[in-house]
C-alpha cells in the first residue's frame, strides 16, 4: 500500500490564491489549475477565510512545516553520518595496514 504524501501550505500561500480567486471575472477553477491544486481545496479557503477560521490554522500550519523541514534535516544527517562512519571504518584498516611514522 502507498503511502500518500500530503502537501501542507502555509497562511500566505493559501491567503495569495484567495486573493486571486476572489476578483471579479477570474474563475476559482482557472486559479486552482494555475496553482496546480484541486478546486474544492480553494473553496474551502475561500470559505475559511470568510469566516475568519482560516488565520487560526497558520501557527499549526508553520509547526507542520518546520516539523517537516526538521525530519528532512535528520534524514540528510542521518545519511551523512552513515557515511562518514563507514570512511573511519576504511581508514582504521588502512591505518592497520599501512601505519604512519609517529
């Protein structure tokens, strides 16, 4: 079963493309297919934002986002790590092999 990946987007995004959307004579579908997101997604922005729901979710929304900036980080050093591990290891057995003047 795959996972699915949820893209989570922050207040100044979602109040830019309601913005957009809510000019006269630009279609809530044209923005949403501009911004490459589903329709019913700007709607309910649409719909929060008026009634004033949709400023309270931008501190959890920001948490959402470091929280992931944070767990990309410890993969890329998790991987650096291993890394660097398996290069002391192959130096330790050249140091064995071939060892220097003291």
């Amino acid at each position: 079963m795959k996972k699915e990946k949820h893209t989570f987007y922050n207040y100044q995004f979602k109040h830019a493309a309601v913005s957009v959307a809510n000019h006269p004579g630009i279609q809530t579908q044209a923005v949403a297919e501009a911004l490459r997101i589903h329709p019913f997604m700007l709607s309910r922005w649409k719909k929060e934002m008026r009634d004033g729901v949709l400023e309270n979710n931008d501190k959890s929304a920001r948490s959402r986002t470091e929280l992931l900036d944070a767990q990309k980080k410890i993969k890329a050093l998790e991987k650096e790590l291993k890394r660097l591990r398996s290069e002391n290891v192959v130096l330790k057995k050249a140091e064995r092999i071939f060892p220097g003047k003291k």
